[in-house]
C-alpha cells in the first residue's frame, strides 16, 4: 500500500512517499520539495499516513537541526541497475563534504563519455535530502542543477557547513 504526506522544513513543504507493508512497516520511496522538477504527485489510490512517516519525520527534524549527519531510513526505491549503483555513490559521500561529477564518474570507473548519463541518473535521484545528491559540484565548484532548486543546493550544503552560508 503507498502512503504518503506532507511536512514542513526549512527548504519549504516536502512530500514523503512510501510503501508501507501488512505489519506497518514504512519504506521511504520518494521525498521529494516543493516546485520540484518531476516530482510525484499525490494518486488517489495513495492513503494520507501522517503517523506512518513519524520516524523520517524526526531524523529530518534532526538533520536541519545539525544533530544529525547520517540518515538510518529504510527505502524500497525502483531505478535502473545504472541508477541504483550511482544513487549507491552518493550514499557513499560524507556530510560535510562535496563531490564533482568527474570525482563521482572516476571513482564509479565510468569512461569521461558517460559523466552525462552520470548526471541524469543523480537527476532523477527520488530521495532528496536524504540520498545527497546536493553534495555534487561541478569541478570548479560550480553549484551544477539540482531537482529542488539551486538555492536549496546551495542551503543544504551551507547547513552541512560544504560551503560558506551565502549573505543576500
């Protein structure tokens, strides 16, 4: 069964989506912002959970409070096998800390022709925020696309203290 439901952060409303087993169990399928390119949109086949998402709800808390660095979340997220090895990487890069797509392509073992198909598959990442996509940079430091915006890149990277908070 899918369920789903809303809750409110820094970076604007988020979605969160999951599939939630006979025991009750929820895993994390989508988490996706608000205005976001290719986000899901809510079905009518969809149940509202609120209580379900209690657990992501509390390490996001925690996480946009700075007392968590990690995310301990179970997911059940259909990609291909290209795309799942890749959304794997990103698990992989340390809070606090960026990557550039020919770093990420490199360490993948992916020839310098396939740092495009590198990029479209951190695009479609499904899990914002909790897979971190946002940690990727162009190499020259560049804050290169990102599903929910540049400026939430830019947020979440200053909250993990990757770069200087930006003064507007």
């Amino acid at each position: 069964m899918n369920v789903y439901t809303g809750i409110e952060s820094p970076v604007g409303p988020l979605l969160l989506v999951g599939e939630k087993s006979a025991d009750g169990v929820v895993q994390l399928t989508s988490l996706s912002m608000d205005g976001q390119r290719y986000a899901p949109k809510v079905r009518d086949a969809w149940t509202a959970d609120p209580e379900a998402f209690a657990e992501v709800a509390r390490e996001l808390r925690e996480y946009f409070d700075g007392s968590r660095t990690e995310f301990t979340l179970d997911y059940a997220v259909a990609g291909t096998d290209f795309q799942r090895r890749v959304w794997d990487a990103l698990d992989t890069v340390p809070h606090g800390t960026t990557t550039t797509y020919g770093a990420l392509a490199a360490r993948l073992g992916l020839p310098r022709d396939r740092v495009q198909a590198l990029g479209a598959a951190i695009g479609a990442n499904p899990l914002l925020i909790v897979r971190p996509c946002h940690r990727v940079v162009g190499a020259d430091g560049s804050m290169r696309g990102y599903a929910g915006g540049v400026e939430r890149k830019q947020w979440l990277l200053a909250l993990e203290g990757a770069i200087a908070p930006l003064l507007v």
